[in-house]
C-alpha cells in the first residue's frame, strides 16, 4: 500500500513499515528498524555485551526457526514490550530470553499468541508501541530480570542531553548482511526533536517520538534489527537503569552516516501500558 501526503510517501511492505521521505526536499528516507528478508540491521560502531549485562534485553522471531525479527525489554515476569511494527501483522511470536546470543538453544523460550498493538499505530510509525502478553510467568535470574520504566513524575523531562544505552542484534553495517550473532550495545545522546524533524519531518517527528545521535560525535546508532528493544539511561536518585524509549525508526540504507535514531517516547504511553497490563508503575 502506498499512499503520498504532501512531500511524504509511505510505503507497508509485509511486516516491515517503510517510511520513504522525498529525498529532493532534503528529507532522509527512514525505515522501521525491525528487519524484513532484505535490507539492514544491527548497532553501528557498538562493543559487545557481557552476559547477564541487559538482563531485560530479549530476542523476538517469527518462530523458532526463524532468523531475527526484532528486540525487546522485560518489564514484569507476564510481559514484554516492543515496537508496533515488530508484533503488527503476527499470529505468534517466538521470545528468547536470558542471552547473549542470537542462536543459544538453551535459552529460556516460549511462544506468545496474545499482544496488543497501541491502537493509533499507523503507517507513518506513530505511536510505535505494542505489549506482548507471555503465556507462563517469567523465572527471574541473574540473566533475566525486568528492566524499570520511565516514570510518570519524569513527563516533563525532555532528557535532551542525557546519555542513553541501546543494544540488539543485526547486521555489520548497511553493506554486510549478515546479524551479529552476539548482543552489541552502543551509547548514544537525546537530542532535541528539532534537529532530527527537519531530517524525517513533521510526520514521523511527533511530541510522542524521542530522537538520539551517537555519542561524542560518533556514528554509534540502532539500525533495522534493532527495533522493538529498549533505549535506556542510568537513574542516579535510584542506582537503576529504566527504560526511556523504544528504538522505532532509522535512515534507511544510512545507519552509518551519523544521522539521529528515532524512538517512542515512553512517557506518552505509561497510561497504554498500565491500562493493558495491569503493571502498577512508580510514579
């Protein structure tokens, strides 16, 4: 389905939404990191995790046999959270938990048929946030524990500025199609929204969506198979890591110019998961 609106084309292919930009008004044309058969992956210019460092940290296929889907984040022992455009279209959905690994048969697995997609996800990446409902209770570990959420006091908290940590699987960069068969992790820093809507415009760019470049003028980014996990920043008043946002969107065919990543702003959707889940949240 493609459908144009004024300078912006956007184009569903399967379960992959594209976002494609008109690149003569000088707008990148942007991708939802979750990667199909083809096109890109992984994160750019990241170091390798250690096992049990993202313990939240979680693997989504289409099933067992499948190669990688997308990411995503424990947040109680009943529920993972992921982007909309990783669940959109799905019947079932195979997790691996608990790894480092992209292919570790040990790993505590388990099927969902039971997710639910916000229900103003549309084809521009809005509201780019879905919550999959386990079919048995977590067994928390040293390798698996839930990530903290944004809190409802932080609304008012833009975090531009603040560093931020991204991790998944995927690709060695655009060119080499092959995924990263260990969990990589890279740092990156909120920017305003401003410096990345003149990139992917008004459209893709809302109050809802929270944008990051890589830090220290590094090329450090998500890219397609990256989707669905969490972008996470270090809370000093608790001593935790929470989870700020979830990686949503990148430039496609460009995850290694530098340009900003895109992500849902998780403190405009607090009300979606506590009224899904019933996952009391501190506030």
């Amino acid at each position: 389905m493609n459908v144009k609106e004024g300078a912006v084309n956007y184009k569903r292919s399967s379960c992959l939404v594209w976002l494609l930009l008109a690149i003569s008004l000088g707008l990148q044309s942007v991708v939802g990191a979750a990667p199909p058969e083809s096109i890109q992956g992984r994160i750019i210019s990241g170091s390798q995790a250690s096992a049990g460092q993202f313990p939240w940290q979680v693997i989504l296929k289409r099933d067992e046999w499948d190669d990688l889907l997308c990411g995503g984040s424990v947040i109680s022992a009943k529920w993972v959270l992921t982007a909309a455009h990783c669940a959109y279209g799905h019947s079932s959905l195979f997790l691996i938990f608990g790894t480092i690994e992209l292919n570790d048969d040990t790993a505590q697995n388990m099927t969902s048929t039971t997710f639910f997609v916000h229900p103003n996800y549309n084809d521009k990446m809005n509201n780019d946030v879905a919550l999959i409902q386990l079919p048995q209770a977590l067994v928390f570990s040293s390798s698996i524990q839930p990530i903290s959420l944004v809190t409802a006091s932080q609304k008012s908290n833009n975090f531009v500025g603040t560093a931020a940590v991204v991790a998944g699987y995927g690709l060695m960069d655009d060119e080499y199609l092959d995924y990263s068969q260990t969990l990589m992790y890279a740092r990156v820093t909120v920017i305003d929204n401003n410096e990345c809507l003149p990139i992917y415009g008004a459209s893709v760019v809302l109050d809802s969506t929270l944008c990051a470049q890589g830090s220290d003028g590094s090329n450090m980014s998500i890219c397609s198979g990256d989707s669905g996990g969490p972008l996470i920043t270090y809370n000093s008043s608790t001593g935790q890591w929470q989870q700020i946002g979830i990686n949503s969107f990148v430039a496609e065919d460009q995850c290694t110019a530098g340009y900003p990543s895109g992500y849902v702003r998780l403190t405009s959707f607090l009300d979606f998961i506590t009224e899904t889940t019933d996952i009391v949240l501190d506030n």
